[in-house]
C-alpha cells in the first residue's frame, strides 16, 4: 500500500483482516501527517451527500464563484494542460444525464461505508470520536434552500431513501440555540455522522498492525515499475518487490501513475480549516452553512470550520481572504469572533477527479496495480468501503460492488 491516509490505512486493515501480508509505505514521520488531504478535514460522515460536484448547476455557479479568491470555489488561472483537460472532462461530467447516472454509485459506496464505520465504531469509536448525531443544514436564502431541495428530491426520484427532515428556522434554533442569522429554513439529515479524521486514521493504522500490517514512515514511493512476476516499489527505504501494489497516495496518486503510462485526471483541490473554542451551547451535531458552503464540526471542546475547494494546482500557500470568509461565516451564523484566538489554521488537497467519483480498480494494462484514490470531499466518509473492495480485488474475490463506473478506463 502506497499512502497513510483514511483510504490508504482502510485498505491496508481489510486487506491485513483478509489474510494479506500488507506493507503500507507513508512518506512523512507518521500516518495522517499535517500535509495530507485528511489531517483536519471536517470529519464529516455525509451518507446523505450523494450529489456529486460535477452537477448541472455547478458549472453556472462555479464560473461566476471562479475568479473571486473569496468565493467557495476558486481556480487560480494558469496555463496548465492538466487542468485544462480537468476542466474539459468536468465539463462534459456536469450534465443532468451524468449526475443522474454517477449518483447512485455515490450512494451505493456511501451506504456500504456508513455500516462499516458504525462496525468500527464499535470496537472503538470514542477513540477517535465517532459520533452518529446527524447534520443540520440552515439556509439564509431561498435560492440555497432551493438547491439543497432539488439535491433531495433527485434522491427521492433515484429512490435513495436518505431521511431528511425539514425545519423552519425557530426549529433549528432549538436545535442549535446559538443560531443567530435568519433562515429561510432548514434541513436535517439523521444519518450523518462525525469523527476527528486524525485521530480515526492513526487508530486504524493500529488496528491495521494488530491484524499484521507493518506500517514503515518516511518510506516514500519514488516510482513503479515490473520486475519478473511483481511489482518492485523504488523508495527512500530502498527497493520492495510485491505481488500487487494499492496506491491510495491521495492527491500524490497521478505522480505514481505516470510512471505507469496512466495520466489521471486528479487535480489537488486546495481547502482550509480553522480551530477555534467550541462554545458551550453548541450541540454535538455538525453544522452546515448552505449559503456560504461552510461546515461547523464539534470536535471535543473545539469546533472546526472548515470548507473553500480551491484549484490552484500545488500552490499551498495559505489565502488570508479565504481563511477570513470562513471566520466571517461563522461568526454571522453563531456569533465567533471572526477576530478570536485560533487554536489551529490547516490546509490540504483532495483528490478532485472531473466526475466526482473516485478511482477504485486495476491499472488498464497493469493488472497488479490497484488504484484506491480520487476521493474528492468524501475520502473519510468513504475509506471503509474503498478498503474493503480494495481487499476483495486483491484477494481475487468478486467486488461487493460493481466497480465498473469507478475504472481509470472511463477517462481514455
Ligand atoms: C478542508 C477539507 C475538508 C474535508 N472534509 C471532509 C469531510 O468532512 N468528510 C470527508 O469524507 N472528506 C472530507 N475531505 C476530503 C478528504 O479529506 C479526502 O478525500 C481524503 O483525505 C482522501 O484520502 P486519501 O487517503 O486518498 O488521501 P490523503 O488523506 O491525502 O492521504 C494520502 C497520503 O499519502 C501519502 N503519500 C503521498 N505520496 C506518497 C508517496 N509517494 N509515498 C508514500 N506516501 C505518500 C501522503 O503523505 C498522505 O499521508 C475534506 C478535505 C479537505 C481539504
């Protein structure tokens, strides 16, 4: 396994669990390291997500959002042919007949992984802070609450069966008494859920070396390639040759399969949060701000905002006007200081690929390769199920699940 991330460390557990010998290969000193895609993501567990970004009112929005660097969704303009060919295929991706096609895919991963993260709760879920309170989404708009509406009613008519319960606004201020903007209303989903992301991955990575993985940090992947019968994996801790090789390196993942010959089409899709007091009458429900795209997630006696996809390529610098828009938002949904102390400001990239749907099978003309990346924003909602058909390919099984849109082919 290449990468010690949510995916990565999934993968390597199911697999471990399955009776494979796993070696997972991390580049920094340890597993969820500060700049990967997960380290402070906002922990959320959004079975009810199953719109995928590439979505026909996406692309009227995104390109009025796209030039504003305060905006939630902002691509720095460069001359990139990467990009462009992104753009091009998320293009084609935004069409109604697409996302009606890619959703329930989305749905079918999503309602799999929400069983396997309440199985791994069970075993030890307050470790990470795993939590099944649901999400509830406030609207300061009509037009926001609108969208929101039509994401449901698309479920319905696909017959996703995802519960929802609609509110006014001074139900949703009983809900969360701190609310002080006024709503056009308000959504709750009940089988949303959340965890700390950092502290799930390092306590899977364990769990992982309980079933008999071995976990080797600052062991980065240089390049791929076959050697007699397997895959021989060059790193900065010498040279490993195996039966087949997992890339789940997150956004990294396109550096790795060039090697191969395979350009795929995942671009480092920038976001931000913040770290700040929890106040005390804020309910261990996570928070979504429809109109500014921001999430609120209670984590212990902290909360995270969190939320902004930006592609910038690997520019990580860090925007002040994004990281304000995020406080600015908070503070007129509940009342934060936008100005307060901050106990933790985070960036990392997530894996966009055009379509919206990750990447879980076998390199075309690489067979023991195995790709488990292009999360885009549900790469912790959706590591247990990618580990487990992960396991099940690279055990020669039948996939639980039929993995055909989820191919590297469907870019060629
Ligand atoms: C602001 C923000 C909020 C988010 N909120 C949520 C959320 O609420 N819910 C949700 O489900 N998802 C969320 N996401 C998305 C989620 O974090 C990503 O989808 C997820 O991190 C993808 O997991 P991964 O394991 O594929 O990649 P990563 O988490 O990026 O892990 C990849 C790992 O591979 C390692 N690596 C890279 N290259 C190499 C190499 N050559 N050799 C060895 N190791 C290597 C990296 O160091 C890294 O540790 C959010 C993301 C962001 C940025």
């Amino acid at each position: 396994m290449v990468g010690g991330g949510p995916v990565g460390v999934c993968c390597a557990l199911e697999s471990a669990q399955a009776g494979a010998r796993v070696t997972l290969l991390e580049r920094e000193p340890e597993v969820c390291p500060p700049v990967s895609g997960a380290y402070a993501n906002c922990g959320l567990l959004a079975p009810s997500d199953a719109t995928p970004l590439a979505a026909p009112g996406v692309l009227g929005q995104g390109l009025k959002w796209m030039l504003d660097s305060s905006s939630p969704f902002f691509i720095a303009p460069r001359p990139s042919p990467a990009l462009m060919r992104w753009l091009l295929l998320f293009r084609a991706a935004c069409s109604r007949e697409r996302t009606r096609a890619a959703a329930p895919v989305l749905r079918t991963l999503h309602v799999a992984s929400a069983r396997l993260h309440d199985d791994l709760a069970a075993v030890d879920g307050a470790r990470w802070g795993f939590h099944h309170t649901g999400e509830l989404r406030v609207f300061e708009t009509t037009a926001a609450l609108e969208a929101a509406r039509e994401d449901v009613e698309l479920g319905a008519s696909l017959g996703f069966g995802i519960r929802v319960e609609e509110m006014d606004g001074e139900h949703a201020r009983r809900l969360f008494p701190s609310l002080r903007c006024d709503l056009a209303g308000a959504l709750f989903f009940p089988e949303d859920g959340h965890l700390d992301p950092r502290r799930f991955v390092r306590s899977v990575a364990r769990l992982a070396t309980e079933a008999g993985a071995e976990v080797r940090a600052r062991a980065e992947a240089l390049s791929l390639g076959l050697h007699g019968g397997a895959v021989r994996v060059q790193t900065t801790q010498g040279t490993f040759d195996a039966d087949q090789v997992v890339l789940a390196a997150g956004a990294w993942t396109p550096f790795l399969t060039n090697s191969l010959g395979l350009r795929l089409p995942i671009e480092p899709a920038k976001g931000y949060s913040v770290d700040v007091d929890r106040p005390t009458d804020f309910p261990e429900t996570p928070l979504y701000l429809g109109d500014a795209q921001v999430v609120l997630t209670p984590l212990d006696d902290a909360l995270r905002l969190g939320s902004t996809l930006e592609l910038s390529g690997w520019d990580m610098r860090v925007r002040p006007r994004r990281v304000a828009r995020l406080r600015e938002a908070a503070g007129r949904a509940i009342g934060i200081p936008a100005d307060g102390p901050v106990r933790q400001l985070w960036r990392g990239p997530r894996p966009l690929t055009p379509d919206g749907l990750p990447v879980i099978a076998r390199v075309p003309g690489r067979e023991r390769v195995i790709l488990a990346t292009g999360h885009c924003m549900l790469g912790l909602s959706l590591a247990p199920i990618t580990g487990r058909l992960v396991a099940e390919l690279a055990g020669g099984k039948q996939p639980s699940i039929d993995l055909s849109p989820l191919s590297a082919r469907r870019w060629r």
